[in-house]
C-alpha cells in the first residue's frame, strides 16, 4: 500500500495519465456543450412552435369573428341561439375545434367578454397593464396556472382575440431532459475515462516502444533503427526523424573514428621519427654534419606535427566562435601572384610549374590572411597529387557578380564516389594515405569552411587520370 501511494507522484507526471486526463476534460467539456445547446435548442423550438400555434389559432379566430361581425352586432336571442356565446361557439367552432389542448380563448368586443373556451371554467384572462397591444408575452395568473401563461393577442377595430396556453409543457420536457442527463453523465464520463485510458495507452505504447529500442542503440551498434518509418501518422514522423538523427550520429561518430585513427597514425610517425633519431644520437658522439642531419628531420618532423596541431585548433575554433574577417579590396592578380611565388619551390621537386591567368584591374574583397590560407592549401594539393612535368594553373575571371578562382592540375584524379565526400571532416581519399603527402583530411574541410565564410562556394570537377579543377566562387 505504501508503495502504491508513494508512486502516485510518479504516476500523475506521467504523460498517459496527462493525455488521459485531457481527454477526458475534452469529452466532458463537448458533452456540457452539447448538453446545453440541446437543452436551449429545443427550449426555443418550443417556444417558437407554441407561439406560432397561438398567433396562427388568434389569428384564424379573429378572421372568422370580423368575416361574422354583423351577424354578432346585430343578434338577439331566439330558439336557435339563446345567449350570444353560443352563437360565437358556433361561429369560431371550426378555428377551436382542433383545440386539444385546452387553450384559454377569449373574445372581447368593446372591452366586453363576448366568449370564452370551456378551459377558463369560471376565470377570465385578465392581461396586464400595458400588454394590450402586444402580439406575444408571457404573464402569471395563479387562478389558471402555477406556470407562466404564454399569449397571442389579435386586435382588429373593436374586436380583441387572445389565446394563450400555459409553459407547463414546456417545463416538463426540458426537466425530463434535464433528468436524462445528469442520469446519463456519470456513465458518460466514465466512458471517456476508461477511453481515454485505452487511447492513450495504445497511443503511447508505440512511443514506449521507440524509448525501449533507443536505449538498446550505443555506440557500438548504430547501425540498428527503430522500427515504424511505414505509419504515415505522427509516430511515424517521430521514428522517421528519429532515424535520422541516429544516422548524424553514426556518421559523426565515423568521423571522430577516422580522426582518432589518422591522427594517432600521423602523430605517431613523426613522435616515432623524433624519439628513435633522438635515441641515436644520444648512443654515440656524432660529427656535426650528423647532427646537422638529424636537426633537419627533426624540424621537419617538427614542422608536420604543427601543421596537424594547427588544423585542428582551427577546425575547433570553427565549431566554437564566429571567426571575424577583416575584408579588404585588393587587387587579385597581385595577391595570387604573391602566393606562386611563395609555392614555386615546392613544384621544383617534381618539375612542376605554377601559372597564373588573372586580368590587370580585377579587384576582390576578401580577408586576405584566410583567403591566402584556401589558396595555398588548394595549390599545394594541386602539386602533391599533380603528374610530374606538368604546370598547375590558377584562372580569375569575372562573371557578372561572381568572381571565380580555378586551380587545375593534371594527375591521378579523384574517383567518382568520392567526390561527394572530399570536403568533409577527416575524410581522405584512400590513394592519397601515405606519408610523403600527409594530412589527416581536414584541409578541404578548412577551405569550405572560410570559403562559406567570405558568403561564397568552392566546387570541385575532375576526371580520372586526368585534369582536376577546384573553382572557389566569390561575391564582388
């Protein structure tokens, strides 16, 4: 028992007993509403039928009384009429004789009663001050009815017709509905209640079963998704995108996996390179030109795990803060030219030349520090997996609003499949893992990422054992 009432907190947080609760407040509230809008529509339905029945039965009355007036004005007794309420029974018995329930009829002529219906006995209808002229109205006489007393009035010159009914009736019914419904209503609410028990069950069970596939989803088996993409209902929305929310993460997780990979491949070999040449000189004296030699790789080692560090201090700084550029117009042949100059030597190993087609007058506006970086990166890479013998040409052409920057080289090329995935995050081509190149894929990701800064786009065309082009397209 304790332990019961000790999950009833937990119980009440949950999202079943919210549905359920919700759903029965709907229903509850749409039943008082429909209770309530039968209940008045049919207290005006009412209302109007008996109005409509006591104009049209004065109405019918007066028509025949004004059609028989001479006859009315001018009578005196005889053996066929003795009092003149019987000669008005027999005029208006047709209007009245449909009169099934009881309707108070009296006619007045001049202020004097001329005749009333059996149902008034001794009584008469007396009308309140004022009403005289109304055509409908309520009123209360004790003597005739505990109940308000509906009636019609028709006036035509000195003739006064008035039938009236009491809302006995009418009460009556709307009480009985009324009984109806306060019987019907518990049963009715604990319909909605058990329903909404099994609605929200059903409904949630689907998601129950989702959270029971997601918590058996890790690491190490994000290939696994959760079964429902088929329903084309809300649940299906959630599986569908819960899908595809567990696909970013296997891919995210690919990524770091490939990083982890290469970059314990690639700081391991120069970590490898320093502490076994380090070791060596440290076992025997040396002459100078082999201290001087071993100097060299040790820089260059150096030199290679900077570059690796740098790259991924860059790419957490794109994760982390909005890099600010500082734009500047410059002149694009001059800044390109600038940038050969400094990468001529690297072509000088495999005999490749560096060539530049850029108008005089082309102007850019860039940040000039970043940009440089994207062009150097693409023309070292131009030079890397170029053919020997042959020239890396960088293009700046104009177009309308665009400015366009291309850097061709000729060489092994990039595979088809590939492409698409060149410039994501620790991706690389499998022919280009190998040492003498380098890298642990994270340069193109670099590019794209200031490239998109600068509100541009970088795209990429190439052809197997042939020509390969990166075209970095800028705003004017």
């Amino acid at each position: 028992m304790i332990s019961i009432l000790r999950n009833i907190p937990r119980f009440v947080s949950t999202t079943r007993f919210k549905t359920t609760i919700w759903y029965v407040f709907v229903f509850t509230l749409l039943e008082l509403l429909l209770g309530v809008g039968v209940y008045f529509y049919l207290y005006k339905n009412l209302n109007e039928s008996l109005d409509g029945s006591l104009l049209k039965q004065a109405n019918a009355i007066k028509t025949v009384v004004l059609q028989k007036h001479i006859d009315i004005e001018s009578f005196t007794p005889d053996s066929l009429f003795t009092n003149e309420e019987d000669l008005m029974w027999d005029i208006i018995y047709d209007a009245v004789a449909l009169n099934r329930r009881n309707t108070f009829i009296q006619i007045s002529r001049s202020g004097k009663i001329i005749f009333k219906s059996a149902s008034l006995f001794q009584n008469q209808l007396s009308l309140p001050s004022g009403m005289e002229r109304k055509q409908l109205f309520d009123f209360r006489d004790s003597t005739l009815s505990k109940s308000l007393i509906r009636c019609a009035v028709a006036n035509e010159k000195k003739y006064q017709v008035i039938a009236a009914f009491p809302k006995e009736h009418i009460i009556e019914t709307l009480d009985s509905l009324k009984n109806l419904y306060l019987f019907l209503a518990p049963i009715f609410l604990l319909i909605s209640i058990f329903g909404g028990a099994i609605i929200s069950a059903n409904a949630l069970s689907r998601i129950d079963r989702i959270i029971k596939k997601t918590e058996e989803i890790t690491a190490q088996n994000l290939d696994q998704r959760i079964q429902g993409e088929e329903y084309h209902d809300e649940y299906g929305r959630l599986v569908r995108t819960m899908n595809k929310m567990i696909q970013r993460i296997k891919l995210s997780v690919d990524y770091m996996n490939q990083f982890s990979l290469s970059a314990a491949h690639e700081l391991k070999t120069p970590l490898t390179i320093l502490r076994g040449e380090l070791e060596v000189s440290l076992k025997s004296t040396k002459t100078p030109e082999t201290y001087k030699e071993i100097l060299e790789s040790n820089y260059e080692e150096t030199l290679r795990l900077i570059k690796i560090v740098d790259n991924l201090f860059f790419i957490a700084k794109v994760d982390h803060t909005k890099i600010q550029l500082i734009k500047s117009e410059i002149n694009a042949k001059q800044f390109l030219n600038q940038i050969l100059r400094n990468l001529k030597i690297l072509g000088k190993e495999k005999n490749i030349s560096l060539s530049l087609e850029c108008d005089e007058g082309l102007e850019i506006i860039i940040d000039k520090e970043t940009m440089q970086q994207v062009i150097t990166n693409l023309v070292d890479n131009a030079i890397k997996y170029g053919d020997e013998n042959q020239t890396v040409l960088l293009v700046c052409t104009k177009e309308v609003n665009r400015i366009h920057i291309s850097i061709t080289n000729k060489g092994e090329g990039i595979p088809p499949e590939e492409l698409p995935n060149i410039f994501n995050r620790f991706y690389r081509v499998e022919n280009s893992r190998n040492r003498k190149t380098g890298g642990i894929g994270l340069g193109l990701s670099v590019v794209k990422s200031i490239v998109e800064w600068h509100d541009g786009n970088i795209t990429v065309h190439s052809i197997p054992n042939g020509e390969t082009t990166f075209i970095v397209s800028l705003p004017t």
